[in-house]
C-alpha cells in the first residue's frame, strides 16, 4: 500500500513516483543536543578546524591493515586540523592532535561550526547526515550502496572517494588538500543541505501523515497503479515477446521454403541437360 523511501531530491535524481512512493530522506536526522564536555572544548577550541573519522558501525576499526593504518595517521597527524577518530580499541597511543574514541554523537559533531571535513564510509544514512548538516566528505566506499552513495557526493560536487585498496600517502595528501582548500566543496554541499531543508513538511511528519492515511482508508487501494494488478505474463510483456518469436518464426519458415523451391527449379534443368548430354 505505501512505500516510504529514504531519499530525496535534493541527493537522488529526479524521477518520477506512483503516489504510493514518499521520500522521506532525512527523517532521521534530530535536532542535535549539546556535545559532551570534553568533545566540545575540543572542538571549540580547534581553530583550524576538526576532521571526523568515522567507518560507521559495520567496520571494525582495529581490523584494519596496518599499512593503511600507518598511512593514515601519518598523514592526518601532520594536518593542522585536530582529528576526531571512532577507534574501538583501548591502551592505543594516537598523536596529540586526535581525539579517540569507540563512539561518537555523529549529527552533534558534523553540526558543530568547525566541523570541516567527514571521512566516512560512505553509508547511506551518514551520507544523509553530512549532506543535511553541511559538511563535505572523503569516501572510503568498502561495500552494498556505499560506492554508489561516494559516486554520487562525488558527482554533486560535495566530496570525493577513494578506494580503500588504493590508498596512498600520495592520493590522501591530495584528496585532504583539494577538499579543504577548494571552496566549492562546501558551498556545493550547503547548497544540497539548503534544498534539503526547504520542504514544506517534516520527513517524518509526512511518513506519519502517509501511514495513518493508509490506515484511514484501509489500504488505500485506490493510489495502487495498474502495473500492480497485472498478470506475470503480460507486466513481463511475455505476449508481446510471443507474438515477435511467432513472427520471426513464419518468416524465416517462408524463406526457408521459397529458397527450396527455387533451388529446387533451377537444379531440373541442368539434371534433364546432363541427361540428354549421356544419351
């Protein structure tokens, strides 16, 4: 009867819905509370800015190589931004300029003003967050959506991806500095954040007003499209194809016998000359 769709317009690209397709993109993101105290005197008192690290919930940091690891810290340790990095284990030493931690209030830090920079996975729900709350992201796509979801920022102009098997001293020193240097980043991504918000309705105002109509009018059966009554064969188009096979059938079966019977005529000749040539 209803499907609600996490995303949006101002993310995905414009394609036309049955009116029992909502987007709803976004309806996730809360209004943020205050940081805890520690992590907002860190952040507030970081002028050059912070930079968020963070694989998501999936990805056990620990378990990455230690050649990508080292590359990373030596990098980001020689950035003047402060680093806050999602690292799931204990007793491990980190430059002075980071700040560690197994969990981290992900929409308060990426809505804090000197939030500069998101290196993220790319999944579909921090990708929303970053593009609601207007920061421009560094994609490490590791799998499902997240290498659409790293094609697409990179596509509007809000981010850029690299693949984690590739990363290098060399491409990360170049992503890092493009993405906080080049102004177009940011403003690409607080454009996409502007249309984000400009909606009439709350995201999930509107999934509440759908669900109960749908309760209302027991299914609401009159928004279903056509397309969702129709046999198998037919919304397969399984008669069409049919008739096309039958079709191409006959013709090359009237080929096939006209080329006989022409063969077949002009083959009496030359047996009838060859016989008259023996007697």
């Amino acid at each position: 009867s209803l499907l609600l769709s996490n995303g949006h317009e101002s993310i995905n690209p414009a394609v036309p819905y049955v009116p029992n397709i909502v987007n709803i993109g976004g309806y996730h993101v809360n209004p943020t509370k205050e940081l805890p105290k520690g992590l907002k005197d860190f952040m507030d008192n970081a002028k050059e800015g912070v930079i968020y690290f963070s694989l998501g919930s999936n990805v056990v940091p620990s378990t990455m190589p230690k050649e990508k690891k080292d590359i990373l810290l030596n990098i980001l340790s020689s950035r003047k931004e402060k680093i806050l990095w999602k690292w799931d284990e204990k007793d491990v030493r980190f430059p002075d300029n980071f700040f560690v931690s197994s969990w981290f209030p992900q929409q308060e830090i990426l809505a804090h003003p000197n939030c500069k920079l998101f290196i993220t996975h790319g999944g579909g729900l921090s990708t929303i967050e970053t593009i609601y709350l207007g920061v421009p992201i560094l994609a490490f796509p590791l799998f499902a959506d997240q290498k659409l979801n790293a094609a697409r920022a990179a596509s509007l102009g809000i981010g850029r991806t690299i693949r984690f098997s590739t990363l290098d001293k060399e491409n990360l020193e170049e992503a890092l500095t493009d993405l906080l240097e080049n102004p177009k980043y940011r403003e690409n991504v607080k454009l996409r954040s502007k249309l984000m918000h400009d909606r009439p309705i709350k995201p999930m105002d509107l999934a509440n007003y759908w669900i109960e109509y749908i309760v209302r009018h027991n299914g609401a059966k009159h928004l279903k499209v056509a397309g969702a009554r129709m046999p198998i064969y037919k919304y397969l188009m399984l008669d069409v194809l049919g008739v096309l096979v039958g079709t191409c059938v006959v013709i090359f079966y009237l080929l096939a016998v006209l080329c006989c019977r022409r063969n077949s005529k002009i083959s009496a000749p030359i047996i009838d000359k060859n016989k008259r040539k023996k007697e």
